[in-house]
C-alpha cells in the first residue's frame, strides 16, 4: 500500500483531473495462482484432520435392539452407526446423534411423509429421500449436511412460508414454535413471494383449542394423533392442493379428553390453548417439574408460572406413566388455583358467620375442644389431594390423641390396606401393554384415568387385543364388547359359563382392571373375592405376569393405604364430635351429629367448609413438595411452583404445630424428618419414581363368606371435568362440562 | 444552627477502640437528650414512652457491638449522627419513625413472651410465615 500511494502522488502530480480509478492498486500473487500442482500439493502437506468422536443419540434418545443379529450398519455423514433392522433413515441418524428437521414426523404417530423437510442425500439415489418414511438398509450412506440436502430444506421452507400469515407477534406459539426455529436454522435469508397469501376460515373445536387455521401447514398431525391415539375420529382434511383445510366438517367439537394434547403436537400456532391465549410468552414462564393429582394415574407434567401465577401446565416425557400426553382436565384445571382459596384461618363466631383469626388463636381452639372430647369421638378423614407427609402427620397426631379412626377419602367404609396387590395397579401402566385380553370391571377407564385408557387403546390398537366391559353402559374409544351390567356377570366368568371366560383362559397376558369404585359398595369383599376367582381360574397371577389391577380414582388413596389409613370402626362418623377433615371434601356430612366440632384444613373453599367450625388454609399440590404414590405404586413428588396464597401453611406443618399447641408434640421438625417416619411406615415412599411391586399374592388372603349383592355397577365418576376441590373452583373445566360432555 | 452544629462534632477517625467507645457513648446521651424533641416533633406521646425509646436506641447500637475496627466504629457513628439528624431537623415523619424504630421489636408492647416461652422454633416460625 505504500507503494500505491507513492504511485498516486506521482500521478496525481502530472495529471490535472485526478479521479480515484486512476489510483494504482498493488497486485499481489498467490501460490496457489501460480500452478495447481503447488495449491494441492500445500493442501495434502497438512495432516490428516483426526475424526471427530461419534456424537450420542439425539436428546438421549435410548433404543432397544431387539434381535441382536438382525443390526444393520449404515453411515451417517461418515460416521458407522448401528441400527436395529426397520427404523427408519430419520431414526439411523438420530441414533448417530444428527437431527434432521421435520414437521409431520412425529415418533409416536403414523408416518405421513407430507412436509418434505427432512429429505436427506442418500447416495446412489437420484433424488433426496424423505428420511422419515424411508426405511434404512445396510451399507446406506446418509449424508445430511450437503448442499443438496441444504437446498431442499431451503426450498421446503420457502414454499412452508409463502402461504403462512405474518402473525408471529399475536401467535401464542412465538418463542415455541418449530417454524421459527426451523426457519432460523435451515430456512433462506430472503423471500421471492410477492403474491396474495391465501387464508382459511377458523374452525370451533371447543372451550379449550384456539384455531387459527391460516397457520395451518397441513402436516395432519392433529389428525393423526386423533384417529390414533384419542381414538376419535373427529379432525381430517378436507379440500386438495393449495386450497387444503383440517376441520371436523361437520360442526362438531372436539369431545375427547384427550383433545388438550394436539396443542403440543401442532407445530405452528395453529392449534393453541385457547384459555392461555395472549396471556404469556414462553421466556417469561418458569417451568417446575412436577406431577399431576387431579387423578390417581400421576402424570409427570411441568407448571410454568410467571410470578404467583401459574399460567399453564404442560406434559413432561415419562414412557412408563403417560408418555407425552396428558388429559385435558390435568392441563385445563389451573385456573381452579387462582378461584376460591383459602388464605386465613378463621373460626365461625356465634352467628354462624365465619371471622379471620390468627394462626395462634385458630390453632388454640382446636386444641382445646380435640383435648376435651373423649377419644373414640375423634375422627381424621384424609382427602383425594393430599400428599403422603401430611397423611403421615395426621395419623400420627390422631393416634397420639387416643384415636384410629383415620381414612383416606375414597377408599371406603371398610378399606383392607393388608395386601398391597389388592388395591394397586399390579402389571404397572407401562405393563398394560403387554396385554391381550383386558376385563374391565365396573370402571370406566376414559373418565376415571385417561392416561390408562390411552394406554390400553395403544394396546388394543397395536395387538388387536379383546375388551370386555361390565358395569353401566358407557362409550369407549376402542372395540369393547359389554358383557353384563352386575356382579352376576362376574360370577358367571369366574364359573366358565361366560363366552368371555373362554378368551380370558386362552390369553396368553390377561389383565383384569377393577374400579376403585368398587371399594364403596358393602359386598366389595365378595365381589373382590368373584374377582380373584376369575383370577385363579385364567392364571392372571402368574410369577411373572401379574394381571390383577385396581384403578384408583384419588391421588392419595394409594399412599393412604400404605400408610395405614384405616378406620377402627366403619360408622364412626354418627357418634363423632370432633372432625379433622384434611381437604375432604366428598365426604358425605350429613350423619355428622350438629354439635360436633369440625376442623376443615384445605386449600379451597368446597363442599365441606360449609359443614366446618374451623378453618386452616393449607398449600395446594403446585405450592408444596408433597409425595404421591399413584395407583401402579410409582412414588413421585411435587415440587412448589407458586408461593402459597395468603397465609396458608403447608398441610404437614398445620398438623405438626396442632400437636405442639395442644401438647403432644409430634417429633419431627423438617420434612426430612417427617419423611424419616415415613420410611419407618412404608419405606417405597421414598424411593421415587420407582415401582415396589406387591409382595404378595393370592395366596393369603382370607377366604370371604359374604353374599354378593345383585345391584348392578354404578359409575364412578359422573363429571369427568369436575371430580375435586381444585376443578370444581375452574371456570375452564365448568366450561367444559357445560359445553364437552356427552348428554 | 442546631443541626449543622451536631454534624459538625464527629471527626473521621478516632485514635484507638477506646476513644470510638467513648464516641459511642457520647452519641447515645445526645440521642437520648433529644428524645423530648423528637417526641413533640412527631406527637409520639401515645404511642410510645420516653424510656421505651431510650431502650430502642439501646438496642441500635448493641446491634454493632460485634465490631472491633475503630474507624468502621467511626462511619457508623457518622451514620447514625446523620439519622439522628434527620430525626430532629424533621426531616422524617411520623410513620417513619413509628415504622422503623418502635413497631416489630420482640422485647416491646404487643406481642409478649409470655405466651411463647414454651413453644419450639418450629411453631415459632410456624407462625410467622410457610418458609422456613
């Protein structure tokens, strides 16, 4: 350069216009310019570049061979991988740990193949080759980073984006949404669009999905997941080409209980929640793992809150409980947090009229009157939401006090909590799959456990196995044959009369599914009794498969009756006068003579607040870390996700600082504590998310002489959308009941 | 006047732990000779009494008797030469003062011992809030 500049002022000097193309630029030679044989030749001077160790799976995704000698081999991008026989080429390079964009594809539905954007370059094929339908076979070389493969996804987002609406500072699905992210990541930088965009009219699919369907890219997903997994045929396209809608045609809602979930799979913001709409962006949510108590199937789900608030509820992964889905109830039942809480103590006065008080001045009052009451009078009934330290403290303070009138809500007059395999769900959720026959016995899976229900319509789906149903006559996303309405009909399958019998006896893995709401009636022995009878006779209970399972309805009745919860008497409630009821609110309290003291400690104000001389405001399930055993025994614990509201104290400690102001201190201090006396009564509780299987068999139980009573099977849940305190205090789920349930 | 007067008296540093001491001390007569002032200024009469106040002030600066440094002592005696100034030249008002110095202290009026001698900490906390 200073040789240049030195050249312009000469020049400049003589010439007199002096421009700047005038000015002299320096040329300077490469080596590589000089001759070919130079540039290749300082190339292949360097070393070898070492290869880059083989990446893990993608996400940490786990796969099974399951024939070892049937693994192929094929190259992704170089690098050898293993794959089992039949994955797919999309599947191959997951495994090598490379992710391949994708719209359509999703692992749990049926391929499609529709969206084009995952095509990759498989060599010695003339055209890309869309990676999710194309099954893998040995010695394929994969490649996914070449041009060509880039192109594609370049032109497969153009095309994506020139229909779609500029909508992404209103669309619910910004920050989340696989359009942008796919956009960003594989898309063009410019458009060349310059025409009308097409739109599409809204379809109403209900109080819970907002659609928005110019957004729809039509990758039928949403239609996919309906026919598959929720069984109900209600979405499909309609229309060809550019001029493509999905909509249920006629002018249907969307009625299944799992319609919440086509909400995560919609890829854009198409299909939205329509209670979160506009209400947050997804940076702003802080997402808290915990588990779901609005049933007793224990869906893993994640709360993100913003604030105090919690503003909607998602489904985390968990392959054993409900995989990725969740129902809509689960997902929809937030807002009953925000409506009706209890936030002060308070004491009903003489009129009837109920006063804020301090903690103090609560808690002395009902130490007074538990401390004059004589102890076969005093009763502690555990509610369907309560978690296992609390129910572990309440015991605890009742014994102390003289008393064993102790029961969980649900579990009946006369539970028997003695084995445990008669009241869990032995063959586990994730081991329902491996059943051929199912017998349904007065429950109904659809309202009672969705997440069970959606697992044995995987199953019915996947192996064609047999239902029989018998109870009330109710409709199933799946071909169920109605086999009786009473337990006669059990009787006539344990005595090999029933057609059904035959089917249960072929079956290699029979599985028979008994209601919770079984455990209300007064002959439940001898049904349980028929039941086991059927039982022994199809060789469900088996060293190795295991088929007897109860279906809880309550979040809590699986660790109440490991911890003991069961009441001395069966109808202590006419002669009590002291009632502690711990978030009971389904009790039926009108046997309760009308001068006996009730204490009421929960989280919202329902049923039995009405009936309450006392209450205590406790912490509900996203403000407390609380453990829950659902109905297969898997323990699990929540996490706060919120602060509590007002002045509210968690359910443990209102008990445990009851026992110190009336006396008879409780020794445990920190819920490490609590949890230590846990461990000394029902040591699977703290074993997280594991199983304990139930140790023992038919073998012990006693033989029952009770007359099985003819009165047929009554439902157990007769509102899906409003079965406890938290989705009785929604609006959403009110909705819901008002506008989904079947008349 | 009198406020630029008082500021005035606190020099930056004091020689050893001794002569902080004695600022110390020199501090807590002139704020408990000036409780009159402050008790007029705000109408503090029926809610608390002179010796209750004297007690609080007691009670402020016992809160540093853990400090050995003389010229840490020094700066927070100039803060507190500062506060008391701001008291008397009425410069605050009266829910501050009510605010910061005479309500939510254990030993005083409202809520007496007597009735949580026994109890543990964990119904002491129990009662004062969820997290603990």
């Amino acid at each position: 350069m200073g040789l240049g500049s030195l050249a312009s002022r000469t020049l400049t000097s003589t010439r007199i216009l002096s421009s700047q193309y005038s000015r002299f630029r320096p040329i300077v030679t490469k080596p590589g310019l000089q001759s070919p044989d130079a540039s290749s030749a300082a190339a292949a001077a360097q070393p070898e570049p070492t290869p880059p160790p083989p990446k893990k799976p993608v996400g940490g995704a786990r796969f099974e061979f399951t024939n070892p000698d049937d693994a192929i081999e094929v190259f992704v991008d170089g690098f050898p991988v293993k794959i089992p026989k039949g994955m797919t080429v999309l599947q191959a390079c997951e495994i090598a740990g490379v992710d391949i964009p994708r719209f359509c594809y999703h692992s749990r539905l049926s391929i499609a193949g529709n969206c084009r954007m995952c095509l990759v370059e498989v060599e010695k094929s003339p055209k890309p080759v869309a990676s999710c339908a194309m099954p893998a076979l040995p010695g394929m070389k994969i490649k996914t980073d070449t041009p060509l493969a880039k192109k594609a996804r370049e032109g497969v987002m153009e095309f994506l984006l020139m229909n779609h609406p500029l909508d992404c500072p209103i669309c619910d699905q910004g920050g989340e949404c696989d359009l942008q992210d796919q956009s960003m990541a594989f898309g063009s930088d410019r458009g060349r669009f310059t025409e009308m965009k097409r739109s599409v009219v809204d379809k109403n699919l209900g109080p819970l999905v907002k659609t928005v369907m110019t957004r729809c890219i039509q990758c039928t997903r949403c239609v996919r997941f309906a026919t598959e997994v929720a069984g109900v045929q209600d979405l499909g396209m309609l229309g060809r080409g550019s001029g493509e809608e999905i909509g249920t045609y006629v002018e249907k809602l969307m009625t299944s209980e799992l319609s919440g979930n086509v909400i995560d799979i919609c890829p854009v913001g198409a299909l939205t929640s329509k209670p979160f709409a506009f209400k947050a962006r997804n940076w702003e949510l802080k997402g808290t793992e915990t588990i779901d108590v609005t049933d007793a199937v224990g869906s893993n789900i994640r709360i993100d809150s913003r604030g105090p608030e919690v503003m909607r509820i998602i489904p985390r992964l968990n392959e054993d409980i409900n995989e990725e889905w969740i129902s809509d109830k689960t997902r929809f039942c937030y807002d009953g947090l925000k409506r009706q809480r209890l936030n002060d103590p308070m004491i009903r006065d003489a009129n009837g009229r109920f006063k804020a008080v301090s903690w103090r001045d609560a808690l002395t009052v009902v130490a007074e009157v538990a401390l004059k009451v004589k102890r076969e009078e005093i009763i502690g009934v555990a509610g369907k939401l309560s978690d296992a330290e609390s129910m572990m403290a309440l015991k605890d303070l009742l014994n102390n006090m003289g008393s064993n009138n102790v029961w969980c809500e649900g579990t009946g007059t006369n539970p028997n909590a003695d084995l445990r395999y008669r009241y869990l769900m032995n063959s586990s959720i994730a081991g329902l799959e491996k059943a051929d026959v199912f017998l349904l016995v007065g429950t109904q899976p659809r309202v009672e456990a969705a997440m069970v229900n959606a697992r044995i319509r995987k199953t019915v789906r996947a192996s064609n196995a047999k239902v029989g149903y018998i109870g009330p006559p109710t409709d199933f996303n799946y071909d169920c044959q109605h086999l009786g309405t009473g337990p006669q009909t059990i009787l006539e399958i344990a005595e090999g009369r029933h057609p059904f019998s035959s089917a249960i006896a072929n079956a290699k893995n029979p599985a028979i599914i008994v209601g919770a709401g079984l455990f209300e009636r007064d002959d439940k022995d001898a049904v349980f009794a028929a039941v086991e009878a059927i039982a022994k006779k199809g060789n469900v209970i088996r060293p190795d498969w295991n088929g007897f399972n109860v279906l809880l309805l309550n979040a809590s009745q699986a660790a109440a009756l490991d911890l003991g919860l069961v009441p001395e008497s069966s109808n202590s409630i006419e002669s009590a006068k002291f009632l502690y009821l711990m978030g009971a609110d389904d009790l039926n309290l009108d046997k309760v003579p009308a001068d006996a003291f009730v204490v009421y400690q929960g989280h919202h104000g329902d049923r039995s607040v009405y009936r309450a001389n006392v209450i205590l405001p406790s912490a509900a399930f996203s403000e407390k870390e609380g453990t829950y055993e659902n109905t297969e025994g898997c323990t699990q614990q929540t996490l706060p996700a919120v602060p509590t509201v007002g002045d509210a104290r968690d359910d443990w400690k209102i008990v445990r600082a009851l026992s110190e102001v009336a006396g008879i201190r409780l020794p445990y201090d920190t819920l490490a504590a609590i949890r230590s006396r846990m461990s000394t009564v029902a040591p699977n509780l703290l074993r997280t998310d594991e199983i304990e299987p139930a140790a023992f068999g038919p073998a012990l139980s006693p033989d029952c002489t009770q007359k099985i009573d003819s009165t047929p099977f009554k439902v157990a849940v007769e509102n899906f959308y409003m079965t406890d305190a938290i989705t009785r205090a929604s609006k959403i789920m009110a909705q819901c009941s008002a506008m989904l349930l079947k008349k | 006047m009198a406020f630029t007067l008082r500021s005035v008296k606190v020099p930056p540093n004091s020689a050893s732990l001794e002569e902080a001491r004695g600022r110390v001390f020199d501090f807590f007569r002139q704020a408990c000779r000036s409780i009159p002032t402050i008790m007029d200024i705000y109408n503090l009469d029926d809610v608390v009494t002179k010796s209750q106040l004297r007690s609080i002030i007691a009670s402020e600066i016992r809160k540093n008797t853990h400090v050995t440094n003389p010229k840490v002592i020094d700066m927070l005696l100039f803060k507190g030469m500062e506060e008391l100034n701001n008291i008397v030249e009425h410069a605050k008002q009266r829910h501050h003062i009510i605010g910061q110095y005479v309500l939510g202290r254990q030993g005083l009026a409202q809520d007496s011992d007597t009735k949580d001698e026994g109890t543990s900490d964990f119904l002491k906390n129990f009662y004062k809030s969820n997290y603990f």
